[in-house]
C-alpha cells in the first residue's frame, strides 16, 4: 500500500512541478511563448476536460466510464501529445526554424 502511495504523490508532484514559474520561464527561453501555451493548454484538456469527458460518459453512457475520470489524472500523454501539438503548429505557422525568427 505504502508503494501505490509513493507512486501516486510522486505522479502529482510531476504534475505540478509543470506549473513551477522557473521551468515555465526555462521552456519559454529554448522554445518560446508558443510551445509554453500548447504546454499549458495540453495539461488543462488533460487534467481538467479529460476528467468531466468520463464523468459525462459514465452518467449519459455507462457507468464504467467513471473509472476513467481518476486515471485520467494519473497518466501522462503530454510527452506524446505535446510533440505532436508543437509538429501541427510548425505546419501551421510554416515556421522552419524557431531560432532564425
């Protein structure tokens, strides 16, 4: 029990340590403002949309999907989701080198 614990606080302090002004103020410096607001909007669809998604899907479709709102905060998609976010904004803005502009 004491081992699903320590799994579990050191899951949320990840999540939080995000959030922290000097690591958002570092990845503002290497990537720029718009990798930190993809970043940012990234953990609110995962940690806040993610959740009610399953909760509406538990009550309006089956019951199961309730299950999925707490493991929804428990896993962590940015490090495939953020990338691919980041590729569709290059593709977007055309930009082919962030550090020429």
């Amino acid at each position: 029990m004491k081992k699903a614990w320590n799994w579990l606080m050191h899951r949320v302090r990840h999540k939080l340590s995000h959030f922290r002004p000097s690591r958002l103020m570092d990845a503002i410096m290497e990537h720029g403002v718009a990798f930190v607001v993809i970043f940012i909007i990234w953990e609110i669809i995962e940690d806040i949309l993610f959740p009610y998604l399953f909760i509406w899907l538990g009550h309006n479709v089956n019951p199961w999907f309730i299950t999925g709102a707490p493991i929804s905060w428990l896993l962590c998609l940015h490090p495939i989701m953020v990338p691919v976010m980041w590729g569709l904004w290059i593709k977007i803005s055309k930009r082919k080198n962030e550090k020429s502009t």
